[in-house]
C-alpha cells in the first residue's frame, strides 16, 4: 500500500513539529521508517526522518541523506511533506 504524504507548506512551526512527531511514532509502532520531503534549492527531496533537535534557539529535523547514510539537519520550516 502507497503511504499518504501530507503537505505541510502551510502551516506554523509548532504544527510541523507535532506531526513530525505523530509520524515517527507511528511509523516505529508499524515498523518501518517515516519519511520528509524538504526543500533543498529549487526542487523537494524525500529522506528518512530521525527526529528533532534544536540549535541556538531553532528547532531543526535530522534526517538521513538519501544514498549517502549520513545524518544531517534540516530547518522546520524546510519541511514539505509528511509520510507515516
């Protein structure tokens, strides 16, 4: 079965955060790895999401490079898509 991505371009950091949060549970109750689309220069990329970390006052996602398997951070207001 397809996964749903939900667009979240709309919506307020606090939002972002909490169902970046409902999909990482959920995906770990299923067993499997939730994914995040961002926006790298002009096109939106989709890896797999590992969770929240804040820097100098910011909250930002950390996420797996597709292909490379290096974790890097990514800002919340970057994040584009959901899938759980």
């Amino acid at each position: 079965m397809k996964r749903y991505a939900e667009f979240i371009e709309e919506q307020n950091e606090i939002a972002v955060r909490k169902k970046l949060k409902l999909a990482k549970a959920k995906s770990e109750r299923k067993g499997r790895n939730s994914k995040v689309g961002y926006q790298q220069g002009n096109k939106v990329v989709s890896s797999e999401y590992k969770g929240l970390t804040k820097k100098n006052g910011l909250t930002y996602a950390k996420i797996q490079q597709p292909g490379k398997g290096s974790t890097s951070t990514v800002p919340v207001s970057d994040i584009r898509t959901v899938n759980d």
